[in-house]
C-alpha cells in the first residue's frame, strides 16, 4: 500500500484466514473482497475497516540480563537481550546498575 492507493492482495481459495504484513502502526485501513472464477472477478463486498496496533505504548520489560564469566576483578561482563521487532522495535537498551542491597 503506497501513496494511498489501493493495493490488490492473492488469497489462496481455501483461505479463511489472510495475514497483510508490512503495515504502519496505529493506522487504519478497509477491506473488500471479490470472489474470482475463471468467468472473471465478480463484485466487491462492502469494505470493512481494522486498524494496526499503535506505536506509542512504551514497550514491555526485556528478559534478564545473564551474568557472563568474570575476565577481572573489577568488572562485571553480562549479555543483554537482543533488541525486539515488531509494531514500536527496540531502538536501544538502557542499563540501570545498583548496589545489591543498597537502597
């Protein structure tokens, strides 16, 4: 779908089911289908609309970070969670350090 012109999908007959990929968050878009046989396409249906999830939502807490073997005795080595896709993806990881048991 570019420059708001319509874009025509191939469902698979037996579909009950079709995923549209590649969308833009928190946008709204309609739906119309057409039956297709070899006579040719017949008429559209009345459109219906859905919309992408928003964008806007901070996202949710990433896995724990993992401890990694010690190279010194004055660091600590830890492997972080791989940065996430979907509607809003990761753009970084911030890091937060304490003193255990401090408050």
């Amino acid at each position: 779908y570019t420059d708001g012109e319509p874009m025509l999908l191939d469902a698979p007959a037996d579909s009950s089911e079709f995923v549209v990929a590649g969308l833009r968050a928190g946008t709204e878009y309609t739906f119309s289908v057409a039956a297709v046989n070899v006579a040719g396409r017949g008429g559209w249906s009345a459109p219906a609309g859905a919309s992408t999830l928003s964008a806007i939502a901070a996202p949710d807490a990433p896995d724990v970070p993992t401890p990694r073997p010690q190279t010194g005795c004055a660091e600590v080595r830890l492997r972080l969670p791989p940065l996430r896709s979907g509607c809003a993806p990761d753009a970084s990881l911030d890091l937060e350090m304490a003193r255990a048991g401090a408050e």
